[in-house]
C-alpha cells in the first residue's frame, strides 16, 4: 500500500465468497461458435462420476486462463462444456444401488456443474450437451450409418476377455492378472461377432497428418506414431505339405529366413482350428486360449504352444518345418502366424528352449545361444547363396526370388488395428444396425433415427438387458419388411468422444450433425488434457475428423490445431487419488480460500504441461497475497502528481515477459510476473501517476487468473478491464542501463548505454570512458565477453 496519506476509506476484510457473489455474473464472456477471429477452446469434456478433483480443476482452469487472455486480445470464443455421460460405472453404480444409470448420472451431473460454479470456471452453459441423450446419439448413430455405407464399419467374428461365472464380456482393464475383476474366475478367450470401424483404412493419413501439428507437444505425437506402428518387411508364403493349402507369415526379418525353425500360428487360426478336430489336439490348445487378449497381457505370460503334427515348406531352401500353435502369436496381426526364429528373436528364443527345438543362428556374432538371442541386424551365413550379404541386401534378394515364386513380397505392415467399438453393455449408445435372416444385416432408415435406449428396464436380469427387452429387439427389416432383430450391442464410449467436438458447434440442431455454416470454425484452437488420452481418444477424434472432412462436414483433416497436456496433480511425490487416500478436493479449498486462490495455485505450481506437486503452503501463500491486492486496492492514497519513469520501464518490461509467456503457455510464469508487477506497487513510498497507470495494467493481467478479485478491484478504483495493455516497446527501447566495463577481467568503470545495444556499440562507448581508455593503453584486444544487461569485459594482449 502506498504509505503516503491513508484514505479514509474503512478498512474492510478479505472476503473471497462475498466477492465472487458481487462479480460473477459479469464473468461470462462466451459466445456463440461461428463469429470471425474466434478461438474454440474446448479442455477435454469430463466422465460424470460425480468427483470433481484436482485434475478438473487444472484442465478446466487453464482452459479459463487462456479464454480470459484471448478475449482481452480481441478474439471471441468459444468454450461450451458437456459430459461424456455413457459408460460401466454408471451402469455397475446402477447395479450397485439399484438406482437407474441416467438417474446416478444426473445427479453426478448436477453435483459436478455445482462445483465448476463455485471455482469460476465459466463456460458457455447455452451448449451443454450429454452423449447419453438422444438428440446427441442420434447423430452418433447417424454418422456410424455413414461409415457403413463408406465401407468404414463391418462386423466380424473378434476374441474377447470371457468371463465364465459372470458369462459376460469384459474390457481389457476388467482383467486383472488374467482373472474377472468381479467374479474373479479365470478369463477365457471367447470369439464373438463384433462391430468395428476400419481405422486401418486411414493409416497412412493418420501417420502423414502428424507431421502437419506443429502446435502438438512432440511427445504426443511420437506416442500417435508409435501405435501406428508403421512396419517394413515381407510376406512369406509357405506350402502345408500334403496338402493345397499354405501358410502365410508377416516377417521384419526376411533375411532370418534359413533361421526359422518352426512356423506358429494363433490358436484361432484356422489351420489350428483344423487341427483341432482331432479331439486331443483341442484338448490341448484349450491352456493357451486363457488369457487375456490384450498385447500386454500377452507379453506377460509364459510363452507356451502345441504341435499339430504338419509340416510347412520353405518356398527358397524347400526345408520342412514344423506347425505349431502359440499364445503369443497374435490372430489379429499381420497373418495371425509367424516364422520361429529362436537365434535372433527372445520370444522366439524362450519358446523353442521350452521345446527343445532347434537354434540356428544366420547372422554372424560371437554370440552365445545357448543363454538368449543375438538381435542386431548384420552379415548373413547359414543362408545358402544369400551368405556374406547383409541383412538389408538379402530382404531385398530374398523379396524378388520370392516374388519370382509368388511366394511372398516386400509389405507395410501398420500395428494400428480396426477399432472394436461393440460393446456387450446396456449404457451406450444403441448401434443403429438391422439383422434379417433374408437381407443380412441392413442400417437402420435415417429418418427413423434416434433409435433410443430403451429406459424403462431392471439389471435383474444379469447379462444383456437389450436381448431381453421384446420391444426393442424385434423390429422389422427397413429393406423387405419382414420382422427382423436389433442389433443389441451399445458403442465403446470411445466413440462418443470421438466428434463431441464437432457436434458442440450445432449443438440442439435437429437437421444437421454439424451446420454447413459452422464448419469453418474447426478445427479447434486450442485442445487441452490429460497426457492419459495422447494415444487412443486422439486417435480415435483424429480418425472420425478424417471422415467428417471427407463427407464434406470439416473444412480440415486433423481437428486440433492445438493441444495442450497437462500434468498430473501430486500430493507428497504420488498421484492424487482416492485409492492412495490423499486426496484435497477443490470443494474442501473453496470454502477456506475461495476461487482465485485455487486459480492461481494451481497456475503458479508448475507449467500446465508438467506434474503439480500440490501443497498446503503455496495455497497459504496465494490466499495471502490476494488478501494484500484487497487491502492495497481498497486502501487507496490520491497519487501524487509526479510520474516515476524508472518503475514505469521495469512495469513495461514485465508486462513484454507475461505477453511472451501467454503465447508460449507458460501460465506460471504469467502468475509470477503479475506478482512482480504488484511488488512495483507495494516498495514505492508513493503512489504517484505511474503508480496508477501500473495498477491497471497489474489488474488487466490479473483478470485471466484470478477473475473475481480483478474485477472487483477496479470497480474499486473506477477502472474497466476491457482490453490487454499495449506494450510500451520505445520506453523499453530507449531505456538506458548501466553497464559495468572490465579491462582483463578488472573492473574500470560504468557506461550508460541503450538497453537494447549491441556489443559493438557498448565497446564503442566503453572505449571513449577516459579511465577505460587509460588502461587500454593502446593495446591490441584480443577478446571481447559480452553479458546483455550487465558487463563487457575487454581482454587485451599484456
Ligand atoms: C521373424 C523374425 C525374426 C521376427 C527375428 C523378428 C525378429 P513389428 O516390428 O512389431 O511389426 N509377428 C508377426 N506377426 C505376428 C503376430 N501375429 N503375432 C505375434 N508376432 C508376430 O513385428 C514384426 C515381427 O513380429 C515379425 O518379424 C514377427 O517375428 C512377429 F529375428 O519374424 B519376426
Ligand atoms: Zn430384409
């Protein structure tokens, strides 16, 4: 506070709540999508699980933040929020309480949006939308029919996690250490028909289109390359002897060829599924089908397989190896079989020492076999005529000799899979597909969309609700009209998250998923969440973008233009969670410190891309310096008529470094130097003109942070916050500095220079400072060590 004549203003507390009442309303600066030079800015929508914790309060707080400072630059925007409202714990909640899932999620809801009120998280309510409503779904179900007839979606048989005691599917994360995560019996591979949208299709736009996001943090886009895993190598064909069929493996090592010792195939594959007529072979391969299906889980496991008593020939050298089914071999890459090739593969390895086979090595190295696999590529042997060639030089030789066979070719090979979205589950959206025992499966008439979730139901029943509800399964056939059956499946809740971002803008629209008029406003500006979503739901909204702007509904391919990832929350070094039992809720903190302190902890901790360590004391700390802007703004003295140019350059050079940090994201460092820009305020002995000046550009900065207190503030110096301060960039050119001159490292004296001169014309001036002059005694100089701001240092020969 400025010390000069106190006001006679009385003295009033710091009262967070009573503040955020008298301002809020005002706080609402969102606008309807579609306005020129707007900003959509959209942190990922919330699962309505009724906590509203730390890591909300973080996305959904830096996405303000960033809301706030675009505004104040001009912009419009737009910021709508919604809830991605389908999915298991609504239903196991259901269960549970025996209460309706969309009951247990409304309440949630309202819970939720109670707590994104108190924290001043404003967004435009106007455009609140739920996936689990049919005004929503529809669109889902319509975009999917779309894909159908883009021969993007099919079905097909698909193995899923089983569990026998609760005969129900289960989602990989429902398998823990291979056992159902509620009934906890052993999980068995089942094959079931499935739904799946063909993402393979794009692959290689999904994989160009990364080096088009140069707004994307770099790690974020390894991660989307790495699951797309593009891979070269061969495909080999080889002949089941005895018989016309064959047998063909995806390999990256083509050149390991006279290696294999055995061909593998999957447990479903069919030359398995053969074999296993005989009823002992079946017996056998029943073990390596129970487990889990996902690769990781399938990494774990012991690596265990069966003979089938065939044999496969080696197109090249005619050598007959032995089939064998494996657990590891996945159906659902590459050919669903592979060559075993022990000596340069570990999983390879371990599996023929389990089973005694043999281990041939064709890559020279002083290796030894008996105890792993040599893995590095290198100089061929054992390899009949592709000896002493090296590993690139034989894929290709051994790609055209195949080939001259037409036994196998060079092949791409993405690890990207189609997406499974089928899910055996109630609280989803209905997939909007016909079965007639005439006409096969047929889409469902458009116009008759939304086919609704049918919610008058019990779980008494167990297993899948929509199979036993009559009045949704028989329907008839859209084609032929004869009775027919839903399909029962709901959709993976992944795909509701997938185009939120595209049906927000025409959100209530009942003619369109997204309005002709609209679609230039995505992609959107700014995307901001979670480092958990980099792989699989930025995929997935990448994907269905693509398709989206191919059917003519987005003006671009990728739909975010930014994104942002946020780090997580920490308390004490580990993730806050309830199951660590060290949870701080924003809901506790609001009532002891109000919003803006929460605001600007959160922002001042750590870089909205790093890990926040939370703490009790930097709340203590930020409540304790709002409680001093209060008093500062409240406590006013008249200025004095006098102006401080010295404080004015520092306010100017502060307010170029929270610029530069807004662009750059660095929200910390914007919080930092609002601080600094208070600290000008506070060590002056007087409030003079500058002084006044500098508090409006301390609240102007402010307002992006801590919004309530902003505000209210300037009402109290009859101020109004409408725009960001221009940068006074000829104050801080012209600005003369001090800079200390050294002659061989031996201070001589001081010269006042431009701040912003260069080394040249700081030795000029150094050089016409008589004292400097003297001990340059004419002497050649041989160096010059030049620090901006601070020193010159000229090293002369002795
Ligand atoms: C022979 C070989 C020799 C292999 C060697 C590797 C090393 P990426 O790079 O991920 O594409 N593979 C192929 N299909 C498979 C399936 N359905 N399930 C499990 N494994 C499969 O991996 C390609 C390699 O993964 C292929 O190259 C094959 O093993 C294995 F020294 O073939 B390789
Ligand atoms: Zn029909």
């Amino acid at each position: 506070m400025a010390s000069s004549a106190k006001s006679s203003n009385t003295t009033t507390q710091y009262d967070p709540h009573h503040i955020q009442s008298i301002t809020q309303s005002r706080l609402q600066n969102n606008t309807d999508p579609g306005n020129k030079n707007q900003q959509y800015i959209l942190p990922m929508f919330p699962y309505p699980s009724g906590q509203f914790h730390m890591g909300h309060a973080r996305n959904y707080t830096l996405a303000c933040t960033l809301n706030q400072y675009y505004h104040l630059n001009g912009h419009s925007t737009f910021m709508p929020m919604g809830w991605d409202a389908f999915g298991l714990p609504a239903e196991n909640a259901a269960i549970k309480h025996n209460k309706h899932p969309k009951e247990w999620t409304n309440q949630n809801i309202k819970q939720m949006r109670e707590e994104f009120d108190r924290l001043g998280l404003y967004y435009n309510w106007n455009y609140d939308m739920r996936t689990c409503e049919p005004e929503y779904y529809r669109w889902q179900q319509w975009l999917f029919i779309q894909m159908y007839k883009h021969d993007l979606a099919y079905q097909k048989n698909a193995t899923v996690n089983w569990d026998p005691v609760d005969q129900t599917v289960l989602a990989n994360e429902q398998v823990i250490n291979g056992k159902g995560w509620r009934s906890g019996a052993t999980v068995e591979r089942k094959e079931i028909k499935q739904w799946f949208i063909k993402t393979t299709a794009y692959a290689n736009d999904l994989l160009s289109g990364i080096s088009t996001l140069d707004k994307w943090p770099s790690q974020v886009k390894q991660m989307q390359e790495n699951w797309i895993g593009k891979s070269q190598g061969l495909d080999i064909t080889f002949q089941v002897e005895g018989t016309d069929t064959s047998v063909q493996v995806f390999t990256t090592r083509g050149d390991t060829l006279f290696g294999a010792s055995a061909i593998l195939v999957a447990p479903t594959h069919p030359i398995a599924k053969q074999a296993a007529n005989d009823a002992s072979i079946a017996k056998q391969l029943k073990p390596l089908m129970t487990t889990g299906v996902s690769e990781a889980e399938i990494e774990k496991q012991e690596k265990i397989g069966v003979a089938l008593n065939q044999f496969a020939i080696c197109p090249i050298s005619n050598r007959k190896l032995p089939i064998w089914a494996a657990n590891y071999v996945l159906m659902d890459y590459g050919h669903g079989a592979i060559m075993l090739v022990p000596a340069h593969c570990e999983r390879d390895h371990q599996f023929a020492t389990k089973y005694n086979l043999k281990i041939p090595a064709v890559i020279q190295a002083e290796h030894d076999y008996a105890k792993t696999a040599y893995l590095t590529k290198g100089t061929l042997i054992n390899s009949g005529v592709y000896d002493g060639m090296s590993s690139d030089e034989a894929i290709i030789k051994i790609s055209h000799d195949l080939q001259a066979k037409n036994a196998g070719k060079l092949k791409e090979e993405f690890r990207l899979r189609d997406w499974g979205v089928s899910r055996q589950r109630y609280w989803g959206c209905p997939i909007p597909m016909i079965h007639c025992s005439d006409c096969g499966i047929v889409p469902e008439k458009e116009e008759n969309l939304p086919i609704k979730l049918p919610t008058d139901i019990t779980f008494e029943s167990g297993t899948n609700i929509l199979k036993s509800l009559p009045e949704f399964l028989n329907t008839t056939c859209p084609k032929c009209n004869k009775s027919a059956t839903r399909e029962t499946d709901t959709f993976d809740t992944f795909l509701d998250s997938s185009w939120y971002y595209a049906r927000f803008l025409s959100q209530g629209d009942t003619h369109h998923l997204l309005d002709p008029k609209l679609k230039s406003s995505l992609p959107v500006d700014i995307y901001i969440g979670g480092i958990e979503h980099a792989i699989l739901h930025l995929l997935y909204a990448r994907f269905i973008n693509m398709f989206l702007h191919k059917i003519g509904l987005s003006d671009t391919k990728e739909p975010f233009k930014e994104m942002i990832t946020q780090g997580m929350v920490l308390k004490d070094g580990a993730k806050m969670s309830k199951s660590k039992g060290n949870i701080v809720t924003p809901s506790d903190l609001h009532a002891t410190y109000g919003a803006d302190a929460i605001r600007l902890f959160i922002l001042f901790a750590a870089p909205p891309t790093q890990s926040l360590e939370w703490s009790d004391a930097g709340i203590e700390g930020m409540h304790r310096f709002l409680k001093k802007v209060h008093h500062y703004f409240t406590n006013q003295a008249k200025p004095l008529q006098t102006e401080r140019p010295e404080d004015w350059l520092e306010s100017q050079k502060i307010l170029k470094q929270i610029t530069t940090d807004y662009e750059k994201r660095q929200l910390n460092t914007t919080v930092a130097g609002a601080m600094k820009l208070f600290n000008i305020l506070t060590n002056s002995k007087d409030r003079t003109l500058t002084h006044e000046k500098i508090e409006k550009i301390f609240l102007t900065v402010m307002k992006p942070i801590a919004p309530h207190i902003a505000l209210y503030c300037s009402d109290a110096i009859g101020f109004e916050i409408n725009h960001w301060p221009s940068i006074d960039q000829e104050t801080i050119d012209h600005a003369q500095i001090e800079i200390s001159i050294q002659v061989n490292g031996k201070m001589r004296g001081k010269v006042k220079v431009g701040a912003q001169d260069s080394e040249d014309q700081v030795l000029k001036a150094a050089q016409s400072n008589p004292i400097v002059l003297k001990h340059l005694d004419h002497k050649q100089i041989r160096k010059v060590i030049f620090v901006p701001g601070r020193l010159l240092n000229i090293v002369v020969s002795a």
